[in-house]
C-alpha cells in the first residue's frame, strides 16, 4: 500500500542535518490578508523566514511554518541562485517536544530532480532516481500541507526569467515516497504566467519597484516582485492578498530600502513563535 512522504519520513526516524553559520541577508514575515464570510477583515501571519549568505552568489533561505494544526514544526529550506531561483528545496520536520522527526532534501541539476532522505547520521538513507523535467515549476510533496507557498510560488517564477510581455507555463511536480526506494514523481497542472512589467508597490511604507506577474490557473493571482523577493500577492477575492511585513535588510537587495547593521555568524534558523 502506498504511503505519502510525510508519512514515511517520520517512520523512518530519519533526522535533520544542522545547517552551517552563516551571515543573514535579509529576514521577513508572510502575513494573509482576507474577509471572511462574516464580512469582517482577518489577518493571519503564515511564514517567518531568514535569508542567509551560502556563498558569493548564493542564499540559503530557512522558513518556519506558524500552522501546527498537524502538530507538527516544519521548516522549509531552499538554496537559491543569485537571481532567488531554487536550487534546492527540503523540509525538516519537528515534534511538539521539538525532537527532529523527519527530513527530506531535493536538488535540481541540470534539468533534473533528485530527492534524499537523510539518516541521523547525515549519510544517505534513500535517494531517487534523476527525474528529468524542463522548465520552471514548484514543489509539492505528497500529504505535506504546511508549506510556505509564497517562496515556493516566488521561486516558480524566478525560474521563468520572463522578459516584458513574454508568457511561460509553471508545471507542479508532486513527490511520493514510501521508503525501501519507491519514489514516484508525477508533473501536472500548468498554470500561465505571465510578465505584465514593472511597478511600485509599498514595503516598509517606502515605494519599491516590483515586477508584477499574473498567474492564471482556476483562478488569477497577481504577484509582485522585489530583487527576487515575493513581496506582494493579490488573490482573485476582494481583500485578498499576501504581503511581506516586518522586512529588514542586512544587504542591500532592495535598493530603496536601508541597509541595516548585520549581526556577525549564528545560525539562520527563524526564531520559535512565542
């Protein structure tokens, strides 16, 4: 009988691989903005997140999901390319107690993808097979629904390298794992997006430039960004949308905001919500 990855990874017992110090860049919120059905306005803060240096032209982002209705801590970890383009993508899994239950990494190389689990000793414990796919995509593993979408999405679309007008498709790739080598991955649902051009939009309340894409599936979103960061989205729903909030810079990414004074080393993972 199949098993979805989420499952499989914490029957394993497998464990997270710490990550290296490394000198934070930027760090940020995701907060939802929606009207119920009551008509009144809600808030919600989704995502805290810390973007880190992983070499000259490289980041490693570190986002904490807030949802725990799982009960379960997720923190999702990408490398990115100088242009905020995924890399990498993996999630550490955390129990209430906050004991590591589970770990999963995937690299994307030369137009393939590739997932490990990882055993408490960091050695290889499964890998799959090189699954070949052009294109820009996300990322979505089987039976694991507390994700940050929006770096996801972000990292979609940072893939595309869209000029002025110009369309693609964005395909989602859905990941199953089962243990003993059963991997199984499966591209569908193409969404269009499209590159309308640049714009201002508010970070900080200061007036950044922003490139705003559409993207077009059963529904339209439209998404805004900022020197690779996803900084705003507007859902097909009046009052809906996604913005960054509580932005701080310790690099100059956005060039219209400051930069502020970077604290030396420590580790890039967000801080716990109390």
């Amino acid at each position: 009988m199949r098993t979805c990855l989420f499952a499989a990874l914490l029957g394993c017992g497998l464990y997270g691989i710490p990550a290296p110090a490394q000198d934070k860049v930027a760090e940020g919120e995701y907060l939802m903005r929606w009207v119920s059905d009551k008509g009144t306005p809600e808030t919600k803060t989704t995502t805290r997140w810390v973007l880190t240096t992983a070499s000259s032209s490289r980041y490693h982002l570190e986002s904490e999901v807030l949802d725990r209705s799982d009960g379960m801590r997720v923190v999702q970890s990408e490398e990115l390319n100088k242009q905020m383009a995924p890399t990498a993508i993996g999630y550490d899994f955390y129990q209430q107690d906050d004991k590591a239950a589970g770990n999963v990494r995937c690299k994307f190389v030369g137009g393939s993808i590739t997932c490990t689990a990882y055993s408490d000793s960091g050695r290889d414990a499964d890998s799959s097979k090189p699954f070949k796919h052009r294109g820009p995509f996300w990322l979505s593993l089987v039976g694991l629904f507390t994700v940050d979408l929006d770096w996801l999405m972000d990292g979609a679309v940072n893939m595309a390298h869209l000029e002025k007008g110009r369309k693609t498709s964005i395909t989602t790739m859905t990941v199953w794992w089962s243990g003993a080598e059963d991997w199984d991955f499966h591209a569908y649902k193409e969404m269009s997006l499209e590159f309308v051009g640049t714009e201002t939009v508010q970070l900080n309340r200061v007036t950044v430039a922003a490139k705003h894409y559409v993207l077009k599936d059963n529904e339209v979103q439209n998404l805004w960004i900022a020197a690779g960061i996803l900084v705003k989205i507007s859902g097909p729903e009046a009052g809906d949308e996604t913005l960054v909030t509580n932005y701080k810079q310790y690099k100059k990414l956005i060039p219209e905001l400051p930069v502020l004074p970077r604290a030396p080393g420590g580790g890039p993972t967000p801080q716990k919500p109390t």
